[in-house]
C-alpha cells in the first residue's frame, strides 16, 4: 500500500495491518539451545525453591509484621487485664460489698 | 521425523528429540515472543521459559489441540505473565528496589533490533508496531497472532482460551484503537507533511 494514500476505507487499513506478517522474523542469537540447556541444568541443580526462600526480605517482613501484631494484642490485653484486676482487689472489694468491720460472736 | 514421531520421543525424554524440537520451533517461538514483548533479551529469555516448561510438561500434552497451537499457548501466556510482572516491577520500582536482591532493570530498555532490521523496517512500519505495543495485552497478543504470526480466528481462540465470537471482538477494539490513533499520520503523510 502506498504510504501517502490516506486509510480511510477498513479494507485499506485491513490490508496495512496484514502487511504485518510479511516483516522478516526475527531470530534469536546464536547458542540458544547451549543457554536453554545451561538453564535447565541449573533448575535442575537447585530444584524447586519456595518463593519465600528465593526473596527472604519477603518472608523477614512478613515474620516482623506479625510479631508487631503479636506485641500489640499481647499490650492492649494486659493493659485490659489491669482494669478488671482493679476489680478484684481488695478496695473494689469492699467498695462493692460494703461489709462491715464488726464480727458478732454471738455463741460466745 | 513427522511431528507425532517427534512427539512421543519427547515424552520418552530422548534429548535428541528435544534439540530437535528446540531446533525447529525456537524461531517461531522467539519471533512470537519478540512480536509481543518488544525487546530481544526479554524474548529469548521468555523463549527459554517456554522450552523448559515444554520439557518438564510435555507429559500433559493429550492432543486436543494441534502441538504448535499449544506451543504458541505456552508462549503467549508466559510473554503476557512477563509483561505483567514487568508492569508491576515498573509500578513498584521503589519498594522493589528496596527488597531487590538482584541487579534487575527497571526502566524501559533501549531498542535493542538489529540496525540492518530497523532499516527494513519502515518508518509506517515502526509507527504501527510501537501502537500495538500500547495496547491492552489480550487485544496485543490477540492482534499479534492473527496478523503478524497469520493465525485464524479459530486459532487465536484456542491459543488464548476464548471464543471466537471473543477474538473478533478483541481485534476489532484493537483495529479501532489503531486507527484513532494512526489516523492524524496518514492524513499528515497524504498532505504532504
């Protein structure tokens, strides 16, 4: 098609887009089997690694957050577990019981 | 060798039949994977994924679909899978950077073609294929398929796991997309600009 008639017409750009296919292929550099089977050999010296191992700063952030996590439950429960302690000592005790000092000894 | 020949000496693991293999398909492949990633390292990188992946699968292959269609599914996934890894390294250049462990580029690569290449190329040539590369990646691999690798619609279904009446559609918001944005240099050209 030539360049400097406007595509106006679907035929016309049809025809430019399959004008695609005739570009020349490219090819890969030489030795590609050499690299694939350096490749292979290396996946097969180390096996299959778990994503966590092959980026560890993953797995390390990961491990920080839920100790971060843990540390705050494990803070806001003891500060909770203070307040209902206060309950049961002794002057919550009493303010909620009022009992009194006397003791009747009645049967001596 | 016919390919059906071929076909079950590569499920034997006879290493021969796979350098043959390697031999008569690495250019289809790599071409392919060129054509959707738009960068020579990154295709043959994905080129090599894609043989490695027939090696240690080439057990699964029932036959359903011709061994090619499959072939060319294998690698239009893996250079789809790549472009979005990339497109997520490129979001995230900085975090990455930060937990990177190894040495990765993260800014677009220069255009690695062969000079000989590019002066074939024209300049239409390179304005049209640049505008496929900024296309959503399933109308890119759908557009690559069936007119640069000359795939029928049946095909391109097959090898992106759609249907037909799916395909047609993809291409023609890929053809429309090109158009809008081709349009303004074709009439430039035809002006004499």
């Amino acid at each position: 098609m030539n360049e400097s008639t406007p595509l106006n017409d679907d035929n016309r750009w049809e025809q430019r887009f399959s004008q695609l296919g005739e570009l020349p292929p490219e090819t890969p550099r030489p030795f590609f089997y050499t690299r694939l089977q350096a490749r292979l050999e290396q996946q097969q010296a180390t096996g299959w690694t778990p994503i966590w191992l092959r980026r560890p700063a993953y797995a390390l952030s990961a491990f920080g957050l839920i100790v971060v996590l843990n540390a705050g439950a494990l803070f806001y429960y003891s500060d909770s577990a203070t307040t209902t302690d206060d309950v049961t000592t002794y002057d919550g005790f009493v303010a909620d019981y009022q009992p009194t000092n006397s003791i009747d000894y009645v049967n001596e | 060798m016919t390919e059906s020949e071929l076909l079950i000496d590569l499920k034997a693991g006879s290493e021969t039949a796979f350098r043959r293999f390697v031999d008569t398909y690495q250019s289809r492949v790599y071409n392919l994977a060129f054509r959707l990633l738009g960068d020579r390292d990154e295709a043959d990188d994905v080129a090599q994924e894609v043989f490695a992946e027939v090696y240690e699968t080439i057990g699964q292959f029932r036959g359903e679909a011709a061994f090619s269609t499959w072939l060319y599914r294998i690698t239009t996934t893996q250079s789809l899978a790549h472009l979005r890894k990339k497109r997520t390294r490129k979001r995230f250049a900085f975090v990455t950077s930060l937990f990177g462990t190894s040495n990765e580029l993260l800014h677009d690569p220069p255009d690695t073609s062969q000079p000989e290449q590019l002066l074939v190329q024209t300049e239409a040539d390179q304005l049209l294929l640049r505008s496929v590369s900024q296309l959503p990646d399933t109308q890119r691999a759908a557009f690559t398929l069936h007119y640069m690798e000359g795939l029928p619609y049946k095909e391109v279904a097959v090898i992106l796991q759609t249907t037909v009446s799916a395909v047609e559609s993809l291409l023609h918001r890929a053809k429309r997309q090109l158009r809008t944005k081709l349009q303004p240099y074709y009439a430039d050209v035809s002006n004499g600009n």
